[in-house]
C-alpha cells in the first residue's frame, strides 16, 4: 500500500473528496465526482483509497481546521500527552491548547477536538459514499464485491470506534442518510460490532496491497473493541482467530523503513515520500510536530516530549526485571540497569538518536519547561527523509502502527489474568520480553545484540521465571508491560480508562501529583474526575447538529 494508497490518493483526494466543509457530513465537497463516473470497480477503488488516506487524520485541509495535529491516527495529544507517558513538549507558549488536554483543563471549545471530531466523521463520510457506489454497481463479481464491501465496513467501523473511544455518545451514521443531524441518546456499540463482524466475514486473509484490511486486521480491532468495553469473553473469541502473524525479531523493526511491514504488523497507517505528491502530504505528517528541535538535524519542533515517569518505568533490576522505582528525577547513568526498549522509544542525551548523533541539551526546546527527553519511535534513520516541504527534515515514509501482535497478544495475556490463567499470561509476557532482549540501539540505526559491549547503557532485561501466583500482582505486570512495548503509540489514556474508573483516577492524579514538583506549569492542573473518562463533545458539532434551534446532539455529563 506504499505504492497504492498513497499514489492512488493523490487523483481521489484532489478529485473525489477535495474538502470538508464545516459541517462534516452535511454538505457535498466541491469538486466532486458524480456516482456515475464512480461505478465501476476502478472508481470504487478511488472511493476506497480516499476513505484509507483518512486514517492519518490529514486531508490537505489547512483552513477548515486550527491545524491538523489533533487529527492524528495515531492520537498523541489525546492518547499520550493527556498521560503519564508525556509531556506536550516543546515551550509554554506553543499551542497552549496541547497544554490544556495535559493538564485536564477540558473544554468542549478546544479546537483540537474538534478537528479530530472533524476528521473521524469525515472519514465516516468517505466509508460510507464508497459502500453506496458499491450497492449501486450491480455488476461487480461476487470476490470483487465482499472485498470492497469488506474494506468499506472496517474503516466505517474504525472511524466510528475513534469516535465511540473518545465520546462515547456519538452517532452512527449509514450510507443511505440523508438527515445527518443524528441524535446521540444511542449506544453506538453495536453497530460498531456489526461493522467489523460483517467486514471479517467479507475480507481475505491476505491481499496483494500492503495496508489493506484484512480478516486479521478485522479480528484483532474487534477483539480491542470489546477490551474497550471490557467484555473480555467476547475479546478473547475475536483474539484467538488472529493468527497468521508473529513478532518482528527485534523491537524496533517496526518502525523502520525495511521492517515496518513485517510479520507483526497487523494494521497500519501507510506513509511514504518521493511519490510524486505536491508537498509530500502522503508522509507521516501529523507526527511531524514530535522530532527534536533546533540543534537536531531536525530543527522543530519538540513537541511529545516523554515524562521522567516513563523513563523511569524502563527501569531495571540487577535481574532485569521492572525496578518499579519512580523517585528519581535524572536520566539513568550508563551503569544504572535499564529495559534496551527506552533506548528505542525516547531520545535521552548520550545515546545515538537512530544514526543521527547522540542526542544532547541543544535537540531540547526548553528543558526548564519539559524536561530533557525526546520522542523517537517515528523519527527515521538518515537516507529515510525527503528533501520537500516548509520543513523537509519531518516527513518521512514511516508507517504508524494501529494495531500489531504484541498489542494482540498482551490483550490475550490480560484475558488470561481474568480468567485465572496466570501462567498462560506469563507465557504471552515473556515472549514480549524474550523478543526486547534480542536487538540494542547500538551506534547508528541497525539494532545490535544485547550482549555487544556498550559504553553508553547498561542494558538488562529478563523473563518472569517464577511462577505467577497472585492475580493482582499479574495484572500489574501485564499493564505494565503493556505500558513499556506501547510507549508514545497513543493507546495509553485509552487503556487507562479501560482498566476502571477508579483505576484511572488514582493513577492520574498520583502522576499529576509528583510531575507538578518536577515541572512548575503543571501545578495548574485539575484533578482527573469521572467526567474525565470521556472528552467533551465539540461546542461545534453541537451547534451544527441544530434542528430550529435545538440541538440533537447533547453534551457528555461534566462539561
């Protein structure tokens, strides 16, 4: 899908779907093709490659939207920075608004809501226009047909679980609506199931496009939905049909150029540059604002900056094992024990970013503001850039994972725990483990042997050799694990607030507690509320869904 998505993109986009007006789903784009020029397989395609080229959150549309950072597939001001994974980064007077959704000063004005509002129900929108080109064409082979149909129904079930995830009282919206001012005194749930059941029932095993949905993809995001809902039952039927793929050797295959699509990628948002597009648009743009700044070969911009709390959570025992240890305040000495994985996922001073250099204070935009810490999971080694756009050094063909293995099975190993299966949850854990052992962040980009001699980092990680007796002691180190593999993937507030309520809670405000003593602005926080477990629907979706001056859609409670 490198070639596909992304080239076909550039005639769909700027053709089939070239704006979205203010009202998401209520006005026709201009610039659009009529059905007729859509209705065979050809012009499906292009319907389909639009509703795809969403999953970034990025459609060229400057304008319509404050910027095109709170669309981002990969959700890391909402999924991240609202945790104890990150900081907004950057400086105090740089998108103040990033600063607000870390510090729960939530307000259903936030423009960055709602761009993301905006983008998810566009790409509704996109889903939904391609699945009526495909009823109207009644002369589509049978294979041809489950599997258009089959892409349509997971990305429409996508998009709508973005939504669910965020607001949970959203509405569902279906191909053959022609009022879109949908209430939302509904529980979406399960359409969403329907979606994704029906997709997987359509969708092969396998296709000959890198990127395309398939029966896997279909399974693994309808056994993550239900983990949402935590009906872990359900979860587990959806789970155990994932099967097919297996982890990449080294943790940080993938997210390189060679190893991106490899056997653990399961879904993903597909990126690429020098495909001929204007402005490289098809790279990993709503990422872009997270690379290091100034004094980097980056130059900007800073933003994503991991907390000390994340760092230390990679910590390590003499044995290898989580030290569990979150007082100190200082990047860990290079004879301190630490998890090879923080050397992949967080940029620290001392350590070689990925080919670059070895990361130093001058990459760090205001280390009195946010600490001296950079995001690097989807920054690029050199020779993977482009040499175009207002800053050539940030769009890279680096694909953003939405769902892979290691996600999979560390939901199966959270099953196991609930069930009672401790051991078969330890087993799941320590292959996770076993596979952060094999490769290093050596001197430049090619990972090395954990047991090559370093004189940057005391690498040391382990399995859990003893038995796993005690359910609650399980759990944590499941959610742990979890924690440590997915770092800055934007799945964290979402797996917070799954875990419970109350869970939630004091695991919020104990970080916000401590980081206020090591960051100054973040004694302005609020305490995290059940309110919190939702965000708060955009003042403008709710002004736009008006019906003589009343509007359909109303509110989350709390705000």
């Amino acid at each position: 899908m490198k070639l596909f998505i992304k080239i076909a993109a550039i005639c769909c986009i700027s053709a089939l779907f070239l704006t979205c007006s203010e009202e998401f789903l209520e006005t026709a784009p201009q610039g659009t093709l009529n059905s007729q020029s859509l209705a065979d397989e050809n012009g499906i395609n292009l319907a389909l490659v639009s509703a795809y080229s969403r999953l970034d959150g990025w459609a060229s549309d400057w304008g319509a939207v404050s910027n095109p950072w709170g669309m981002s597939g990969s959700n890391w001001i909402f999924g991240s920075v609202s945790t104890d994974d990150a900081y907004k980064g950057s400086e105090p007077t740089d998108f103040p608004t990033f600063t607000q959704i870390e510090l729960y000063q939530w307000q259903p004005n936030q423009p960055d809501l709602n761009d993301k509002f905006l983008a998810v129900y566009d790409g509704i929108r996109r889903a939904n226009e391609t699945i009526a080109l495909i009823n109207e064409n009644l002369d589509l082979a049978d294979d041809v047909r489950d599997r258009l149909m089959g892409e349509a129904k997971f990305l429409r079930a996508h998009y709508h679980m973005e939504a669910w995830k965020f607001w949970k009282a959203v509405p569902f919206i279906e191909e053959d609506q022609t009022d879109f001012k949908e209430p939302n005194d509904q529980d979406i749930f399960p359409l969403i199931v329907a979606d994704f059941v029906e997709a997987e029932s359509k969708l092969p095993t396998s296709q000959a496009d890198l990127g395309r949905a398939t029966k896997g993809a279909a399974n693994a995001m309808l056994g993550r939905l239900y983990m949402l809902n935590r009906d872990f039952t359900n979860a587990a039927a959806a789970l155990n049909k994932v099967t097919g793929y297996s982890l990449n050797p080294c943790f940080h295959d993938m997210f390189s150029f060679d190893g991106e699509n490899g056997p653990e990628m399961i879904f993903s948002i597909q990126a690429s540059v020098g495909d001929g597009v204007p402005d490289v648009q098809n790279g990993n743009f709503s990422d872009r604002l997270a690379f290091p700044h100034a004094g980097s070969p980056f130059g900007c911009c800073g933003f994503h900056q991991p907390s000390q709390n994340l760092v230390n959570a990679y910590r390590t025992t003499e044995d290898g094992l989580p030290a569990l240890d979150n007082s100190s305040d200082e990047n860990p000495g290079v004879d301190e024990p630490v998890d090879p994985r923080i050397d992949w996922t967080i940029g620290r001073d001392g350590i070689d970013y990925l080919g670059h250099g070895e990361h130093n204070p001058t990459w760090i935009r205001d280390r009195s503001w946010a600490g001296e810490y950079s995001a690097k999971k989807f920054t690029y080694a050199p020779g993977e850039g482009n040499t175009v756009s207002w800053n050539p050094a940030h769009l890279n063909p680096i694909n953003v994972p939405i769902i892979r293995y290691a996600d999979v099975l560390l939901m199966q190993a959270e099953i196991d725990v609930e069930n009672g299966n401790l051991e078969a949850a330890r087993a799941k854990v320590n292959q996770i483990r076993e596979r952060a052992g094999n490769c290093a962040q050596g001197v430049g980009a090619t990972p090395v042997p954990l047991d090559d001699e370093s004189t940057n980092a005391n690498y040391v990680v382990s399995t859990y050799d003893t038995p796993w007796t005690d359910a609650n002691a399980a759990r944590e180190a499941v959610r742990l694990e979890r924690r440590l593999e997915l770092a800055l993937e934007g799945h964290r507030w979402f797996d917070l607030v799954r875990y419970g309520t109350d869970y939630y809670k004091s695991t919020m405000n104990a970080y916000l507690d401590r980081e206020q003593q090591r960051r100054q602005y973040m004694q302005a926080h609020n305490n995290v509320e059940d309110k919190h477990t939702r965000y708060p629907i955009p003042t403008q979706a709710i002004l736009l869904s008006q019906i003589d001056g009343v509007p359909t859609l109303q509110q989350n409670p709390g705000y």
